[in-house]
C-alpha cells in the first residue's frame, strides 16, 4: 500500500485561508487522477476537486471558485489552496487517487478543517 500523509489543517475564521498538502510515500501521482475529499460529522465522504495528470482542475460546485487544486509530480505532493472559507466547510480533508485506491493508495489520517468564529 501507499500511504499518504494529509497536512496544513486548522482552525480559521470564515473568509479566511489556508493550504493543505498531502505527501505520498510512493510514486503514484504521476500515473494517477489525485483528489481532495472531505467528510464532515455525520455526513459521507465526498469528492471536492480534482486533478489530472495533465494538471486539468475539476471542482465541487460548493468550492468552485475559492478552491484551488494543483500537484507537483516530481515531489509526490497535492496541494489544496483554500480561500473565503466557510463554516460549511468544516470537515476533515483527505488526499487519493480519483477513483479512490488506485495504485494501492490508502486513505490517511487526514488533516482536520474547522472555519468558526
């Protein structure tokens, strides 16, 4: 299996910003569709954005135009720009491949988001 390791969350005020980045322990990026998703108390885990090989974008409709997704192949890294961030965006963010475990990718830890006042 290849683990990824998600980082960068935190605790931020609604119209705030933050960058989350996820490492992954093998070579898997440049043969793959890598994604953010997040899961939120209660609720199933959903696909946020996305990108290709190719470095082509894909967003949520509830991040599109406030989530940036971009990769750098060569470190093995995704990275989530995230910008006026809302309470709804509460959740904890994780990084896989799109679909999800291809190449043996496992879901990690993820990386918690709290937009609060």
């Amino acid at each position: 299996q290849v683990q990824l390791v998600e980082s960068g969350g935190g605790l931020v005020q609604p119209g705030g910003s933050l960058r989350l980045s996820c490492a992954a322990s093998g070579n898997i990026f440049s043969s793959n569709y890598m994604g953010w998703y997040r899961q939120a108390p209660g609720k199933q885990r959903d696909l946020v954005a996305r990108i290709t090989n190719g470095g082509s974008p894909y967003y949520a409709d509830s991040v599109k135009g406030r989530f940036t997704i971009s990769r750098d192949n060569a470190k093995n890294t995704v990275y989530l720009q995230m910008n006026s961030l809302k309470p709804e965006d509460t959740a904890v963010y994780y990084c896989n491949t799109v679909p999800a475990g291809r190449s043996g990718a496992a879901w990690g830890q993820g990386t918690q988001v709290t937009v609060s006042s």
